[in-house]
C-alpha cells in the first residue's frame, strides 16, 4: 500500500482528531505509506486504499466517490450500527498490520445505475444500497408500474418501491419485507413500500435484468431516493431506468471477517435488544 486516502464524515469527526489519529496509526503501521486527504473524486488518483471514517452511511457517499476507480475501501465505524463497515477505530492498528500482511480479500459488491428525465435533463446516479421511487405526502398512495427486460411485470398501489443491490438488502428493503441476500451475490431486489394490492410479492431478479419504474399521472409528489442521500422530485408520467452498474464497489475485508456474526450481533440482536428497551 503505497498511497492511503482517508475520507471523512465531518459531522461525526468536526474537530478531525479522528482523522489525525488514523494518519498517525498508518504512519506507525506503515511507515512508507503516503496518506492524502480525499474530498472528491478528483482525489481518488493512484490511491491503493481508501479508508472511510464514518458510519454505514459515509461508506455509500465514498462509494459515489471511488466509482469506477478500481479502489478498495476499508469502512472504519466512528458511527452508531456500523454494519457495513470493517473494523472499529479500536481495531484499526491491528486491522493496518494484517493489511501489511496481505491478510485480507477484496469483495466486489455490486452497484445500480439509474437513468431518469429531470427537469427536462437526462440524469444518471449510481448506488450501492438502493432506488427508491416513493410518494411525498403522508397521506396519499401513488400507482406505479414496474417493467422487467420492458415486459410488464406488475401494477401497484402503495407508499413507494425499493429496487437494491444485495448489499443493500439489509438496508430500507429489510424494513420493508424484504429478503436478506448474502453482499457478493449478482442480483436486484424488487420491495414494495406499503402496498395497497392484494397478491403483491417481492421479487429477486437476475443481475443481468433491466427494472424501469413507470409512474402514473396524479397529484401527489413522487421522489426518488439515491441511497437515501440523494433525493430528486420527479413528474407526472416519469419513468426511471435501473440496471447493474458498470463497476463495482470494492471493500476490503480482513480474513476473520465473519459476515453472519456481524449479522447477528448488529441487526438481528441490536434489533432485538431494542425492542426490550436496551
């Protein structure tokens, strides 16, 4: 690892100690590594690694940021849940020495494109967790159609959809209903939001499969959410393209990395512990 960029969440590290505590665990771990600052995809240049302080959601952003140049990412929670990311700030010393010793995987996680016409303009956005097209106000349900491979699969009534990677399966699409599908999996995830048609099921596609959202005409505001951090207003008769992204997210795991123990501690038990009150 000759060049380490750290990508930060300012508003979990405001004063950078977090940061600065990082660039002095590298320094000691890995004396001749050069360690950069990155703050947009124009720092992303011959990095080897690139390590994200934050939670969950500061590793989606980097994922933005890092599309498409072939640079893994090692998530380090300074978070709350921290499920997506590799190790702790308490771990990372360690987590830098088996890095040096080759100890480690790259998992290549998929990501989703989306197209859609916004005001007039052709917009394109990738997303590692998911595409949610749902409805503005509290009350109303929007109609909505989904097409596969542009054979109409489904008509529905509800609150919204959720179109998401494996990795995001344990996102939104999980407090939805739906299924829990293993992060390296090639597949798109179809959840409905709420829904007012009887019979509606979730569905699991092929990763190879186009999905497009046909949103019927009404009065209510349609939105369409890029991982939950990228929101859009969309028209009437709009329609939104998604397929598999040309590129993967790259994530860097240590080799004791066990997905299910991380599983079950920090969303099957956290959610547990919460529902008593703990």
């Amino acid at each position: 690892m000759d060049i380490i960029g750290i990508y930060s969440n300012e508003k979990k590290d405001p004063l950078g100690e977090y940061h600065k505590q990082i660039v002095q665990f590298v320094s000691e771990a890995l004396p001749k590594a050069k360690v950069v600052k990155v703050l947009n995809r124009m720092d992303m240049e011959k990095l080897d690694l690139l390590m994200v302080l934050g939670g969950d959601g500061t590793l989606l952003s980097a994922s933005r940021v890092a599309y498409g140049f072939n640079v893994p990412l090692l998530g380090v929670n300074i978070g709350n849940l921290g499920f997506m990311t590799g190790v702790s700030k308490r771990g990372i010393k360690e987590a830098l020495v088996k890095i040096e010793n080759g100890d480690y995987t790259i998992e290549d996680r998929m990501m989703l494109s989306a197209s859609l016409d916004h005001e007039g303009k052709m917009k394109s956005f990738t997303a590692l967790n998911d595409i949610v097209v749902h409805k503005g106000a509290l009350g109303n349900i929007i109609y909505f159609e989904l097409y596969v491979d542009n054979d109409f699969a489904n008509s529905y009534r509800g609150d919204g959809i959720i179109i998401n990677t494996p990795t995001g399966s344990t996102a939104y699409s999980l407090s939805a209903g739906g299924s829990i599908m293993y992060p390296t999996v090639e597949a798109i995830g179809v959840t409905a939001i709420c829904p007012h048609t009887f019979g509606v099921r979730n569905l699991i596609l092929s990763s190879c499969q186009e999905v497009r959202i046909n949103i019927g005409k009404g009065d209510e505001n349609y939105f369409v959410s890029i991982d939950g951090q990228i929101n859009l207003k969309i028209n009437d008769d709009s329609a939104v393209t998604i397929r598999k992204a040309e590129w993967p997210t790259k994530i860097l795991r240590l080799d004791d990395y066990d997905y299910f123990d991380v599983l079950r501690k920090k969303l099957i038990y956290k959610a547990m512990n919460m529902q008593r009150g703990e």
